[in-house]
C-alpha cells in the first residue's frame, strides 16, 4: 500500500496562495534576461511582474527539462545507475577509480549531506521526506531505506517518475516511496508536512530561486530541516555586478544543452534563507570534493558500450556529452561551483 505516500491529506487540492510566494526584493533576477531560457522579471519592492513573454519562456524551460530527462535518464542508468548527481571524494583521490568506486562516491554526497545539515541516523524525527527533483528515486530510496522514512518524490518528467515507482516496486519499497510528476515551483502537498526537505541538483534548474526556495520552506515541517545542493556560479566580489562576460558565455553555453536558467550564488542563496528567517543557515564549497566526476563521467562516454548507448539514447545525449568538457573548465577556472546550502525551520 502507497499509504502516507500519495494520500489525499497531503495532496493539496486548490492551487496554493501564489500571492504568498511573491518574490522579495531578493529575488535572483536573470543575469541576461535576453534567454529565451531565462525569465524576465521586473523586481520593485518586494512584488514581482513576470511578463507574458516570460512565463512562456518557464513553460518552454519546463518542457525542456521534462524532454531531456525523458530521454537521457535510461542512459544514465545503464552507465552511471540510478543516482544523477555528482559523487562526493576526498579532494587528494585518484581519479583513477573504479565504476564501483563513482557509485560509492555518490551514496557519500547523500551521507555528506546529511551529516552536514546535521541529520544523523539516530534522528528518529525523519518520518517524511520529500525529494525536490527527484530523478528516477536514487536518493528517496536511499533515505527511506536508512531513516524507515516515508518518501514521495517529484519530477518534472514522466518516464522518471514512472521508472522511479518502478524501482521502488522491484525493492519492496512501494509503501515507503512513491513518485510523481508535479513542479517544484507549485508543489502539490499542503504546507508544513516532511521533516527533511532535500533537493539534490535540482535547483539550477529552477527559473525563479526565491520561489524554489519559498516552496521548500512551505512543505517543511516545523523544525524540519531543507538541504539544496546545487550548481552555483562563484559569489560575487564585494561591488561586482554580474560575472565577467567570459564567465557568463561559458554558463550560457551550458544552460542551452542541460536546460537551465539563469545561475545564482551560495550567498544569494543565504540571502534568500535569511530573508525568510529560516534558522540554522549553513553553505559550503564542495567544488574541489566532486572535481574527480566529470572526467569520469567523460571516460565512461568514450568506452565502446559508452559511445554505443549514446548514440542510441539520442541527440540530446549526444550535446549534453559533448557539454561536460564546459563544466570542467568552468570548476577549473572558478566559476562555477558545487554548492550545499542547509538550515532549519523555526519550530
Ligand atoms: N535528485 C536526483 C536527480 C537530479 S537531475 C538525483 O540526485 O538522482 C534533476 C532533476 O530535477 C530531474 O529529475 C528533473 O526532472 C528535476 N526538476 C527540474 N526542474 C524541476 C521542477 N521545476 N520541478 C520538479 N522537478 C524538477
């Protein structure tokens, strides 16, 4: 039985108080608001006008995303398994590691997280859990496993959700887990209901930041705990207005192929967290801890069964491929970096 995982009491029926997730001066404004992948926002004051032009350029974004994981995610599995983030190292590692050794790594990043944000497994509070861009379930899976946690996850697409369930059925897990597509932005739960929030690498694909972060607040429980881990651009120099046009070219030429918005900071994360009067805020830069992933990610891609399975999977495979040189440099060179960003709701 699905019990606690799709009931009605946790569905939220009415569309939830948009007015109330207005976005706060703070909101992260694109960068260049001439991407058709951005959107274009007019921030006065604590209100927000989202232009026609703009909330046609979200929807554009959201169906990207949806396509993109429709058609890559089978790919990823049968290469990499069922977790689509980045593995967590030592930063002296070898970068020589077996493929068992990437998948540890990536079980480390949800155990790095979690200690980090300070759930440890003694904590007998982790009762429900939602999983903010969920993949096919790799992490709800993990953590209900470890917590005896109720786990629902959202995705934007449909072939996820449904290999996600899948999975979960294949490990007696079903009445733990379950999965669904429904939009981080508008999250279909009531307010005030999971103990542990988490979005692993999801964030950057969120247009609106302040609204994100708005929703994640919104789900958690009282006390709960919200951990984001998120590509970030690097902080901005006291005075600095925008990243360097170099730096903002390499960040565009990545978002056209992963489909992203605009990028923000760990501090405007911060920022937004503060803003909210959340409690317990903590960031850090783990950029150098998951610098030995893409290159193995790439290593992988050029093995014949690699190569093979790419050319199978589909164009958007093939650019998203021939994309990850571009996020090596753009570690290298600092501009982009691997961020968490953890804090508690107030009781
Ligand atoms: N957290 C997973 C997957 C990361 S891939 C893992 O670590 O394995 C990014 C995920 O974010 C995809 O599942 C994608 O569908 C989801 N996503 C992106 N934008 C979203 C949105 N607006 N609402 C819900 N899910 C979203």
């Amino acid at each position: 039985m699905k019990a606690i995982l799709a009931p009605s009491s946790l569905i939220r029926l009415p569309r939830h108080k948009v007015s109330s997730l207005r976005s706060p001066s703070l909101l992260i404004q694109s960068r260049r608001p001439s991407s058709a992948l951005m959107t274009t926002k007019t921030a006065s004051r604590g209100s927000v006008a989202v232009t026609a032009a703009a909330t046609s350029s979200v929807e554009a974004l959201r169906e990207g995303i949806a396509e993109f994981y429709n058609e890559t995610s089978g790919l990823w599995e049968e290469i990499w398994g069922d977790h689509m983030h980045h593995g967590f190292y030592d930063p002296d590692s070898s970068v020589q590691l077996s493929d068992s050794g990437h998948r540890e790594a990536q079980i480390r990043m949800i155990e790095e997280s979690l200690r980090f944000a300070g759930v440890t497994e003694e904590e007998k509070k982790i009762k429900r859990v939602v999983d903010v861009g969920c993949g096919i379930g790799g992490s709800s899976r993990y953590i209900a496993s470890k917590f005896g946690a109720e786990c629902i996850g959202i995705t934007l697409s449909p072939v996820q959700a449904k290999r996600a369930n899948d999975l979960a059925a294949a490990q007696s897990l079903s009445h733990k887990v379950s999965f669904q597509v429904a939009d981080a932005l508008e999250q279909p739960f009531e307010d005030g209901i999971f103990d542990l929030v988490w979005s692993m690498e999801s964030g950057e694909h969120m247009p609106d930041k302040a609204k994100f972060v708005k929703e994640l607040v919104r789900v958690a429980a009282p006390g709960g705990r919200i951990i984001i881990v998120t590509w970030c651009h690097r902080n901005l120099s006291q005075g600095e207005e925008a990243l360097q046009p170099w730096e903002q070219n390499l960040l565009d030429r990545i978002c056209k192929t992963f489909y992203l918005p605009a990028w923000c900071s760990t501090s405007d994360y911060v920022d937004l967290l503060q803003s909210l009067s959340l409690q317990d805020i903590k960031c850090a830069d783990w950029s150098e801890n998951v610098a030995p992933f893409w290159p193995a990610v790439i290593r992988t891609a050029l093995t014949w069964k690699g190569l093979v399975s790419l050319l199978r999977s589909g164009m958007k495979s093939i650019k998203g491929a021939l994309t990850m040189p571009l996020m090596i440099e753009g570690y290298k060179k600092g501009v982009i970096k691997f961020g968490i960003i953890t804090c508690q709701k107030p009781l």
